[in-house]
C-alpha cells in the first residue's frame, strides 16, 4: 500500500497485488540474513517528486513507504543478483542465508519450500536447478537427474528464486 507521508493520502490506484517480494541483492546489503534483508525493505522510504492530491502539497518530494496490508498463501522471493553498468553485466557473489521460518513484518510466517539457482556467469547464459523441501528432505532437480541433498547444499551465492508458503 502506498501512503503519503504529507497528508496520509493512500490513492487507490497504487495499492497493488501481491505476485512476487523483488529484493536487490547485487548492491551493497547490510544483512546476508534474508530476514534481515525483508524488514530491511519494508522499512526504507522512497523520497520522489510527486503531485499529492491535498490542497498545498503539490510538487513536493514526498516520503512513499511500502506496506504489506495482506500475505498471499504462497510467498515467491526474487534475489537480484545481476546489474548492468556501463554495458557490462556484474553477478553478485553474496551469500543470503535462507530462513528455514521466514517472519515478515505483518509477523506472518512461512516455511521455505523451494529454491531455483542460476549458476551462470550472465542473464544470457547459464543453468537453472531447483531445490525442492519434501517433508524434512531435500532434494535437487537438474534436468531429469533428481538427487536427496543436504539441506546446508540449498543457500548459495546462485540462489534466485524462493518459494515460501504461509504456516
């Protein structure tokens, strides 16, 4: 949801659904904990130069904060990992550790499901495997190869997609 901090104005064309929690990992994060990382977003303001709709308030920067007013069943998380500058693609390296209980600030929890690596140097090239939670194992699907791992092998620097589903 999206709120303006001058007046508390909340236009309803810019309360959006809920697909898919996008987190930029390719710059510098404070935290290499996912939680970390989630309410560390949801607690950043964007200053941008906007038009409130209240009576001496145009034109000026406002603070706009984003909230979660209500948690899908099944919560997909995206890593960005890759950023493009001056025409050269950088892949970042870091490690996100994994909530096996992801809470998020509404103190909904969910349970990591699945995770998808891209083991690729580039957005252009490379592979996606997948991890999949079945009970208490662990498994991992590369193409039609399907093998039990331990549940240390699913957080790496490859991780891109998460699939949390709600307790």
């Amino acid at each position: 949801v999206t709120e303006f901090s001058v007046c508390q104005y909340k236009p309803n064309d810019k309360t959006e659904k809920f697909d898919i929690l996008s987190l930029d990992i390719s710059a510098n994060v404070r935290s290499r904990k996912l939680t970390d990382i989630v309410q560390e977003h949801y607690s950043q303001c964007d200053e941008r130069e906007m038009r409130c709709e209240c009576p001496g308030s145009a034109n000026k920067t406002v603070r706009v904060t984003t909230t979660l007013s209500q948690a899908p069943d099944n919560l997909f998380i995206e890593l960005r990992r890759y950023r493009i500058v001056a025409g050269n693609q950088y892949k970042s390296i870091q490690i996100v550790r994994l909530d096996d209980v992801l809470t998020l600030p509404s103190g909904e929890e969910y349970h990591l499901m699945g995770v998808t690596d891209h083991r690729g140097d580039t957005i252009q090239s490379g592979h996606y495997v997948t991890f999949v939670r079945s009970d208490s194992d662990w498994f991992l699907v590369n193409d039609n190869n399907v093998i039990r791992v331990n549940r240390d092998y699913v957080t790496s620097q490859d991780n891109v997609l998460l699939l949390y589903s709600k307790s």
